[in-house]
C-alpha cells in the first residue's frame, strides 16, 4: 500500500468510515443479523401456528367434535390441505 494510500485509511478510519474488506464484513454482519431475526421470527410464528393447531384439535376432541370436523375446521382456519388436516388430527390423537 502506498504511503498516499496508508493516510487516507487511516484518516478514513478515525473518521468512522468503513474501506474494502472492512466495510464488505459489516455488511455481511448486517445482513446475517437481519436474515436470522428474521428467520427466527418465522420460526417462532411456525411453532406458535402448530401449538394453536394442536391445541384447537385437543379442545374439539375434548368436547366430542368428530375427527372429519376437526380436520374440516382446521381447513378454514389455518389455510391447510384436506390431506394435512387429517393428517395432524390422526397424528395428535394417536
């Protein structure tokens, strides 16, 4: 690195500002933390959804609902497949 070179990072640096390979990780650091809350988030919204899942199916089996209505009631309210609701429903009663 040239002299000229060497006084301009280092002047670059007092002043806060990020060069080449500095700037290239804290960007990469940004991004990696923004991508894993996010991530995070849409995991914990995935755990929230099957645990209200699991819970609507044992309070409609609790008060006797019939496995075809859970699993129908399942459809309207969490968006699933007919196949995936009797799926989750055989799967939590079993």
């Amino acid at each position: 690195m040239h002299y000229a070179e060497q006084v301009w990072a280092k002047k670059a640096k007092e002043e806060g500002i990020l060069i080449g390979e500095e700037r290239g990780i804290k960007l990469g650091e940004e991004r990696g933390e923004q991508r894993g809350i996010k991530l995070g988030e849409e995991r914990g919204k995935a755990e929230e959804r099957q645990k209200n899942i699991g819970t609507a199916i044992d309070m409609c089996y609790s008060l006797g609902v019939p496995k075809d209505v859970i699993a129908n009631q399942l459809v309207k309210r969490f968006q699933l497949s007919h196949e995936e609701a009797v799926a989750l429903v055989g799967k939590r009663l079993s």
